[in-house]
C-alpha cells in the first residue's frame, strides 16, 4: 500500500506544478486552492508511504522523480515544451533511476 501512497502523491506533485503554472503569483484564487490542496495531499501521501514501509531517501527520490517526469510530460504536452531525442533520453533515464531505486528498497 505504502508504494501507492507514494505514486498517488508523485500524481498530486505533478498536479501542483501545473496549478503553480496558473496561480499568476497567488492571485487567481481558484488555481491557488487547486495548488494548496494538491501540495497538501501530495507532502500527505509522502509521509504515509515514508512512515514505516519505505526509506525516507528512496520515498523522497522516487516522489521527487515521478513528479519531475510528469511535469516534464505535461510541459510538452500541454505548453508546448521542446521534445528532443535528447529530452527523450533523459526521461527514460529518470524513470530507470526510479525503477532502480523500488526494486533496491528492501520492502
């Protein structure tokens, strides 16, 4: 459960950067509760997969790359980021490292 807890929380990381996009410095009140509440629920399912079943340092890398990875892809999906096959290469890179470091957790 607690690797759930912590790709929900990746999802809702992914989900504050893209309100962050809109909050046009705090002042768009609608985007900025949207931020608040992904912020809130993403740093909450963190600490529920980190309490006791996952490695703090693992959690937070994998939490940390998830979110990376999906900003990424919502960037060059939706706001027209540049793709490259370098771009490309890195991305699979990251989610490699991410795949690495669950098999290595020990849990």
């Amino acid at each position: 459960m607690a690797w759930i807890y912590l790709i929900l929380g990746g999802f809702f990381e992914v989900g504050f950067t893209t309100c962050l996009r809109y909050t046009d410095g705090f002042k768009n009140m609608p985007w900025t509760a949207g931020f608040i509440a992904c912020l809130c629920m993403s740093m909450l399912m963190l600490d529920m997969a980190t309490r006791d079943a996952i490695p703090l340092g693992t959690g937070y890398a994998v939490w940390t790359g998830i979110g990376a990875l999906g900003t990424v892809v919502i960037g060059m999906i939706s706001f027209g980021e540049p793709v490259s096959p370098v771009r490309i290469a890195l991305i699979f890179g990251l989610v490699s490292c991410v795949a690495g470091l669950k098999l290595t957790a020990g849990h």
